[in-house]
C-alpha cells in the first residue's frame, strides 16, 4: 500500500525488486541466468546465486553493460524505467510489472504485455474501474498531477504480488520457449493498443465492471 503525503513525487513508481524473486528462482530452475538492471539501488537483493548478477552493486557495472544485456537477453520484466525504453532499440521482448497507470499509451512497443498496480479507494479498498480511471486520470499530464487526483479522490496504489509476477514471468518464459516472440518485431511495425495482462484482468473482473 502505498500513501503519497509528503513522499517524493516519483515514489508511486517504485516498487520492491524482492517480490521478483520467485521469478528469479524459476529462471534460473529452468537453465537461465537473471541480471537486475540499474545504476543505483538502495537495498541489495535479498536473494543469491551463481546465476544471478545484482548489477547496481557490482564494481564493472556501466551503461554499455547494461545495453549489452538489454540487446542479448531472451527478454526483459521491467517496472518501465529507463532500461526497459531501451528495449524498442534492440527489439527486445519486454513485460511490465507494478506500472503505476492503468493506461499503456507510454509504454515502450515492445511491450508484450503489462501489470498496472490496482488503484484503491482509501474508504473501503474498493478498486478503481477502468471506466472510472479514465474519467479521472490523463496519462499525458505531469506527475504532479497524477499525484493531486490521487490524493483528492483519497485513492492509494497497490503494488503486485509476488505470485503474479512469477505468472507473468511464466508466460513471457514459455513465449521464449515456443519461438512465440519471432512474429514481435513486424508486429510492433503496425501500432497497437497494449493491454492488461489477462493475468490481471481474470483476477480482478471488476476492473471492467
């Protein structure tokens, strides 16, 4: 759950990069190895092993290093930082997780598919329907905005759970596996609407209510 108050205006965005875990075990578990992207990081993962690179924390970390593994990589979970607009450069296969908007139009069109962080009301955790999320927010308006309507319809974000993760993680994984991401690159020469996972959409219907 995540209050604004005094807060920075950016951490609606942040997420905890230890609820990739699971995630990251079931990579690994199926042969592959997992780099954490990022120049700087507060908290080191609470998770290690021989197949995991915490790049924020290793002393050879650089920005060419981080593009290397961005072009190389099968694909890429990312909470759409920075990093994960890199991947539109090298065509690189990307899925979305804790997206502070419900709204996809700034996404990278890489994106395969996304998992917005549900929207509550503060009054009775009631989630904020689509319909209602369009009435409300613009997605081209500055943060500060975003912010303001959270905090004048009493709202918070909810950021997802670590299973759902591990869901996405799975499709996006059995996509790799089945040559599924070979038609991605002249998909993305037509524009499309990017949508929420179905993931999300199945586990909470009422968003479409």
């Amino acid at each position: 759950k995540v209050q604004y108050g005094k807060k920075s205006q950016h951490y609606f965005r942040n997420s905890d990069i230890n609820s990739c875990i699971d995630s990251m075990k079931f990579i690994i578990q199926n042969g592959g190895f997992v780099i954490r992207l990022g120049k700087t990081s507060n908290n080191r993962l609470n998770f290690a092993h021989d197949r995991v690179i915490d790049l924020p924390f290793n002393p050879k970390r650089s920005e060419k290093s981080e593009f290397y593994f961005i072009k190389y990589c099968k694909y890429m979970i990312s909470g759409g930082s920075g990093p994960a607009d890199v991947c539109n450069i090298f065509d690189t296969p990307i899925a979305i997780v804790n997206y502070p908007f419900y709204d996809a139009s700034l996404l990278p069109s890489s994106t395969c598919q996304f998992m917005p962080k549900m929207i509550r009301s503060n009054v009775d955790n009631s989630i904020i329907k689509l319909s209602d999320y369009y009435n409300k927010f613009n997605d081209q308006a500055p943060i500060g905005q975003y912010i303001s309507v959270m905090n004048e319809n009493n709202l918070y974000i909810e950021d997802n759970e670590e299973n759902d993760i591990l869901l996405i993680t799975k499709e996006m994984h059995a996509s790799y596996q089945y040559d599924q991401f070979l038609s991605l690159k002249n998909d993305m020469l037509v524009p499309k609407p990017i949508k929420i996972s179905k993931l999300v959409l199945d586990k909470y219907p009422q968003l479409n209510q």
